[in-house]
C-alpha cells in the first residue's frame, strides 16, 4: 500500500517504542469498497468496518501487557481482519465487459488470473472493460 498509510511510532511502555499505521482517505475509500466487493465474493454477513480495520492495525492490544500475559489473539489482528487483508492480497477474478477489437477475447471470458494483479490493485485502480466474475 505504500503511500497510502502513515506509519508513525510511539512510546508504548517505560522503555519501548511501538510502531501504528493510519490509512490516508483515499485508502480509506478504497477500503469500503473492497468491504463491499469482499462480502460479494464470500458471501459472509459481518458488519466490518474501516474503522475496525484501522484501529486493529494503529494500536495492537498486546502492546498494553505485560510479556508474560501476552496471547496469541494480542499479538495477531481478529481472523475476520486477518481474512480480509489476506482476501486484498489474492489475485483478483475479473471478466471482460466488451470483446476486444482483436478477437483474442470475447465479452464475459475471464481475465487471466493475476494479469491486473491482486484484489487491493484493482480496486485502487480499476482497468477498464472489466469488472469482478461475482
């Protein structure tokens, strides 16, 4: 995502420095929609939001105990985020919406896998005569 967070760092305990994340507004726009895009293609009814994503990644939970408290579910964000991010980081599934001039494909034949990148990719920067299989 590069440009698109601000890594910032912090005193997170007497001697330590953390490091958060916060998503620019343009993220956060593209975010939303692959909330949307997520949900169609799974078919999973959560009520995700930005926001939870955002504070997930800005101020992990483990950071507040102490070393010999700290779990597993501290240290990694919710499996429902985990997914998600995961979910970003696929190859995106795409079919074309118009025939190309050249034949080589038809409206509806799938856009080879990978070709536009991954989810979070096309979502940033959608490629025209395409769009989602689902």
């Amino acid at each position: 995502m590069g440009t698109e967070y601000k890594r910032y760092t912090y005193k997170c305990g007497k001697y330590y420095t953390c490091t958060g994340f916060i998503f620019t507004d343009r993220a956060k726009t593209v975010l939303n929609s692959a909330l949307g895009q997520y949900y169609n293609e799974t078919g999973i009814k959560h009520t995700l939001t930005v926001r939870q994503i955002e504070e997930s990644l800005k101020t992990p939970s483990y950071i507040y105990k102490r070393f010999t408290e700290i779990e597993v579910s501290d240290i990694e964000p919710p499996l429902i985020i985990r997914r998600f991010l995961s979910w970003l980081a696929q190859p995106a599934k795409l079919i074309y919406t118009t025939a190309s001039a050249s034949g080589k494909h038809k409206a509806g034949d799938e856009v080879p896998e990978g070709r536009f990148g991954c989810n979070w990719d096309y979502l940033r920067a959608p490629y025209d005569n395409t769009r989602f299989v689902k």
